[in-house]
C-alpha cells in the first residue's frame, strides 16, 4: 500500500531497506523519462510531414521554414503536447499510451492477416468482415473476463462468447485461403515469413484487447473519445483528402 503507483521502484527498494537502491532507482528515473519524452516529441513533427504529404493531415503539417525545419507541425504538436500534459492526470494518460500501442499492436497483427490471407472470389470483403467481428468479440470478451466472471450468468455468458471467438477464428482460416509470401519486388524469396498465420496474429489481437479491458473505467471512456476523434478526423479528412483517393 505504500508503494507509489507512478513511481514503484524507489518505494519498494526502500521498503526492503536498500536505500542506495533506492536513490539510484529515482535518479534513473529523472534522467530517463525526460529523455524518452523527449525523443517521442523529436520524431512527431516528422510523423505528422510524412502524414500531411500523403494528404491525410492538412499541409501545414509538412511546411517547411527557409531553412528545411518543420517550424509549425513541430509548433502544433508541441502545443497539443503540453495541454495534454497539463489537464490530464498521469495516470490516465499513461493508461490512454498503453492502450494506443496494444490497438496498434492489434492492427498490426490484422494487417498481417491481411497480406497473407484473402477473401474466397464469390464473397469478396469476408476476411475483412470476419476480421472485424473476430476484434469486436474478442474486446466483448476482455470485458467480460476483467468484470463479471463473479456471477453464475456472468460466467456463462464469457464462455458463450469466447465460443463465438474462438468458431470465428477457426471460420477465418477455414474459408479464406492463404496468399503467396511476396515482397514489394514480387521476389517471393525476399519476401518476409509469418509462421503459423492466422492463428498468431488472432491470438495476440486476443490478448491485446484482454489488456485493453483491464484499464481503468475513466480510461476506457478516454480512449473511446480518443478513437472516436480520430476516426471522426480519417473520415471526414484524411479519407478524402489522401494521395490513394485523389490520385488512384
């Protein structure tokens, strides 16, 4: 209980008597975090030129001052940072980052599925479709084993659920076939190699979405403002506006 939440490791050497630990462990801690906060905001402005000449952010994103410096993509996102940084509380931001990189992980894992597998010819969008049910039941699934595993329904209903994740796992490998492993070139022997797909890619999205549900209440709410900002943004914007779209 009196360990710190934020901070644990300097409390708990301290709690078992290694003081020196302790104060090392703290001092590691005051150099590394600005450190790695630091790096994120250097590589943001680079993230947001690369986006803004794809056409999926405004153009302003990829201005460039006389001097080649992204003077106010790095101005904007450093704004945005810092109002962040204010008003939300640690812990719910370091929730939300969690989060925001266990949902990148998961598309990334479908994304893999994606290149590997595709949908039979008389049913086109059925991979894409399954895919999505698969992640819609396996967050359904998190939150069921994170909260109500403590009543008799509640049990009943989890399991009924992850009997529908498990028969949508299997119907996706059953029905769409697996693609050649082919690079950029069409060099199939340079083309990177993904064992035991789909069945790894659909276990980790699983397990990413487990995570996700143990987060806060507070935190869940955020991320869904979250996604539902950003979705708002790809799709009234970025969707009409991307190179893809525009130029084919």
């Amino acid at each position: 209980e009196d360990i710190s939440e934020t901070s644990p490791f300097p409390d708990g050497f301290r709690y078992r008597g290694v003081e020196w630990a302790s104060h090392l462990a703290a001092i590691g801690e005051l150099v590394t975090l600005p450190l790695v906060v630091l790096v994120s905001i250097m590589a943001q402005p680079r993230l947001q030129y690369a986006m803004a000449h794809d056409g999926l952010l405004p153009a302003i994103f990829c201005a460039l001052d006389s001097k080649g410096n992204l003077w106010w993509g790095t101005l904007i996102s450093g704004v945005v940072m810092i109002i962040i940084a204010t008003f939300v509380p640690f812990t719910y931001l370091n929730d939300l980052i969690s989060a925001g990189i266990l949902i990148a992980f998961s598309m990334t894992d479908a994304s893999v599925i994606l290149l590997r597998h595709k949908s039979p010819d008389d049913k086109p969008f059925q991979l894409e479709k399954l895919l999505g049910l698969f992640n819609a039941l396996a967050i359904i699934s998190g939150i069921l084993v994170s909260y109500c595993l403590d009543t008799f329904w509640g049990r009943c209903i989890a399991g009924t659920v992850g009997v529908l994740l498990f028969a949508v796992g299997v119907q996706l490998h059953r029905v769409c076939s697996r693609q050649a492993e082919h690079s950029a070139s069409g060099d199939s022997k340079d083309g990177f190699r993904t064992p035991l797909v789909p069945l790894l890619p659909l276990l980790g999205s699983a397990v990413n979405w487990y995570l996700v549900a143990h987060l806060a209440t507070f935190s869940l709410v955020l991320l869904v403002i979250y996604l539902i900002i950003t979705f708002a943004i790809y799709f009234l914007y970025s969707a009409k506006h991307s190179v893809a779209n525009t130029t084919g």
